[in-house]
C-alpha cells in the first residue's frame, strides 16, 4: 500500500501533494536518478514548512 493511501485510511490528512522521484535500481545499489535529490530536498522542504504552519495553527 502506498505511504498516501495508508495516510487517508488513517483518516491523516495530506499536506502536500505526492511526489514521486525516479531511481537507477542497479545490482549493488539503488540511487536516485540525476536531478532527483535536488527535487527531493525541495520536496521535502515544501511538506516542512506546510507541517510548520499546520502545527502553529
């Protein structure tokens, strides 16, 4: 089951919407693709700061 649909049957509400982000599954190891970490950090700090002005109200 996926992390948004976990989330909604947990009754949890989303504060950013999903984002996927692609990855090189090689032999020995999985890495993100080029490009992906800085869409990830962004990413992640957009659901930071959505959490930050939830959390105050």
């Amino acid at each position: 089951m996926g992390a948004r649909k976990l989330l909604l049957k947990r009754r949890g509400v989303p504060l950013v919407p999903p984002e996927s982000f692609f990855v090189d599954a090689g032999k020995n190891a999985t890495v993100l693709c080029d490009g992906e970490q800085e869409r990830a950090e962004a990413w992640g700090a957009t659901l930071a700061t959505r959490l930050m002005q939830t959390a105050a109200g």
